[in-house]
C-alpha cells in the first residue's frame, strides 16, 4: 500500500546553489527505492485553518513504508540531507495510506 513522504519548508533558504546538487541526485534515490515525486510546489493557498502555511510543499509517494524509510536511511542520502538541512528548514513526515 502506497506511503508517502511530506517535507514543510518552513523558512527561505540560507543559500540557494544547494538544490543544483540536492534535486538530481536526490531524485536519483528516490527512484532507487522505488518512489516518484508527486508535489515539489511553492504556490500554496490556505483553504481553512489560522496557521501559517509552509513556504513550499513537497510530497513523494513510495510503494511501501519499508521503500520510503530505506530511502530516508540511504547512506548515500545522508551527505544530501545535511545539505537540505544547512539550508533550509523543513519539516519531514511519514504518512501510511489508510
């Protein structure tokens, strides 16, 4: 049953030649594990709520929850998550499909 990956950016980023190295080779992983993007958005508009939303969204879909925590703890995608985590702030959840 799907599973999928939700990141929050919650502040701009620090310095933006980061995501010239994040984005292709983190894409590369997460077709490694058997996921593919859905959202990689910044164009958000509150329907409902009083929060302040995320400056941008991003949603991965994986097969299963075993695909997307191996994505998450490829060592390859460790030196990848300290580059997305120097530079932005982001809030990363697991959601299984009900």
């Amino acid at each position: 049953m799907a599973t999928y990956i939700v990141g929050l950016r919650r502040s701009e980023p620090r310095d933006t030649a980061w995501g010239e190295e994040y984005r292709p080779r983190t894409d590369a992983l997460i077709e490694k594990h058997g996921g593919k993007m859905l959202i990689r958005g910044s164009s958000i508009r509150p329907l409902e709520g009083d929060g302040r939303p995320p400056l941008s969204v991003v949603i991965i879909e994986f097969p299963s929850v075993e695909q997307a925590e191996a994505w998450h703890n490829d060592p390859d995608y460790a030196p990848l998550k300290n580059l997305r985590q120097a530079n932005i702030d982001m809030d990363v959840l697991l959601v299984d499909h009900v």
